[in-house]
C-alpha cells in the first residue's frame, strides 16, 4: 500500500477518533468528575485549616484565665503556639488558592465541552479531510492550515480534561497516602487544642462561680493540678508537636496536584503541539496526495 494513502487512512482515522471522543463528551465527564473530587479535597482542607487556626487564636488569648484571683502565675502560650498559627495561615491561603485553580479547571472543562466547539472541530476536521481527499490539486494547498487548525481545535478541546484526568492519577497513585495521613493528624491536633482550651475556660468558669474563700481553698487545695504551668506548656507542645509537618505536606500536595502539574502536562501539550505544526510545513499536499518532504 503506497505511503501516501497510509496517510490518508491514518488522517481520517485519527479524525474519526477526536470526532468520536469530542461529541461523546466522555472525558470530559471523567475530567469534571475527578476535577469536583479534587475541589471537595481542598475545601474540606480549606475548613480544617480555618478550624485549626481559631482554636490555636482561642488558646493564645487565654492568658489570663491562668492568673487565680489576681495572684499567682501568667502563662501565655502564645510563644509555643505563634510559629504554628503563623503557618497555619498561609496554608489556608495556599488551600484557598488551590481551591480556585481547581474551580477554573472545572470552569474551562465546561466551556471547552460545550457543544459548539465540539460542532467547530468536527467542521475544521471534514473541510481537512475533503482537501486531502477530494479537492482538486489546487484546493489541496489548504489542507497543512485546516489540519493545523484542527490540531490547535484539538488540544483547547481536550487539554484540560486530560490534565484533571492525569492529575488525579498521579495524586492516587502517589499522594493519597501522604494527603490522608497529614489531614488525619491535622484533625486530631484540632481535637487536641480545643479540649484543652474547654478544660481552661471549665477551670475558669468555676473559679468565678465560687466564693473567695472557696477560691482560697481551691487554690491551695488543687493549685498544682489546676494550673500547673509546665504541665500546661507540655500539654500543648504536644498538640502541636508534628503540626508544621504535616501543614508543609499537605501544602506540597496540593501545590503539586493544583500549580506543578498542571503547568507540567500543559508545558508537555505546547510542546507536542509545537512538533506537530513543525512536521506539517513539511507535508507537500499534491496531486499525487501528502508526501513528507525534507526538512
């Protein structure tokens, strides 16, 4: 079979396919679906951190719950807890942002799905196919622009849902595990610090509610249990102990699965792309049909 009609072939197949795949809108569900799981993700995160970070702002301004009947001790655990709050912050901008990035991917899977550019490539595709197949030599001259332009169609048509598709084959494949751990221990650091913020303002609840002699004996009676400082300072050294670990974790998931590697297939597409509207320029389309000229 001469390679001229090998290339006809191959074009119209390949052109069958993206038409097939463009009006089914398959991918594009797949693509919208993982994209919406990825969204879920970021704000569940989005809210942990929020949480994490009010009741982290909660135990740093509890300072005086720790002063009984104006004597005694000041303990403010601002100190411990400041670097982590500081943190924990950013990272819930970093979730917000992710949030938005994956809602603009949605958004532009929609907008590439819609049925009238699905209509415009399937158009592009047919007016390339009749050049190279059934117009005169002198309308063939017109088949490397169509074919560029359908390949230019094709990539705007499917380039987003394939990268949601992609990113979330990598994110299962390789950053579940980490995404689940970290936002288990996140959670629990939550728990930690607010029960130990309710037990502080239980304490001081009941200090105000008793009168000053039964503050006295509650002081000298349970004074160590109550407000031991060191104890209090362990207790939420604790809490926190591997909360910036995970923070940072949970940050390079997502800015792998939300900035690096959507920059990374896109980057992959124009180059590919790049290549093919290079091989184009040199496909002579003759009489004799396409023949691959000499670059």
């Amino acid at each position: 079979m001469p390679t001229r009609l090998i290339t006809r072939i191959g074009l119209l197949i390949v052109a069958a396919v993206i038409a097939a795949l463009a009006y089914h809108g398959g991918l594009d569900e797949v693509g919208k679906r993982y994209t919406q799981q990825g969204l879920q993700r970021a704000l569940v995160t989005f809210a942990l951190a929020r949480g994490l970070n009010a009741v982290i702002s909660v135990a740093q301004s509890t300072e005086v719950a720790f002063e009984p009947a104006g004597v005694g001790v000041t303990f403010g655990p601002g100190e411990i807890l400041d670097p982590v709050n500081d943190l924990v912050e950013r990272f819930s901008w970093v979730m917000l942002v992710s949030g938005t990035s994956l809602g603009v991917q949605r958004a532009l899977i929609e907008i590439s799905s819609w049925r009238g550019f699905s209509l415009l490539l399937g158009v592009t595709l047919a007016a390339a196919l009749v050049c190279v197949w059934l117009a005169p030599t002198r309308l063939r001259v017109l088949a490397p622009w169509l074919l560029k332009l359908a390949l230019v169609l094709t990539v705007l048509r499917f380039t987003v849902p394939l990268i949601a598709i992609g990113n979330e084959a990598i994110y299962a494949a390789f950053l579940a595990p980490r995404y689940d751990l970290s936002r288990a221990e996140l959670e629990q650091a939550t728990e930690r610090i607010g029960a130990i913020n309710e037990e502080q303002t239980r304490a001081a609840s009941e200090a105000e509610q008793t009168s000053l002699l039964d503050q006295a004996k509650q002081w000298y009676q349970s004074a160590s249990r109550q407000f031991d400082v060191s104890g209090r300072i362990e207790q939420y050294e604790a809490a926190v102990a591997q909360t910036s670990e995970h923070v940072i974790d949970l940050i390079v998931v997502f800015v792998l699965q939300t900035v690096l590697f959507p920059l990374l297939f896109l980057w992959l597409a124009i180059k590919l792309v790049k290549r093919l509207l290079t091989a184009l320029l040199f496909v002579d389309w003759g009489a004799a049909g396409p023949v691959v000229g000499r670059g």
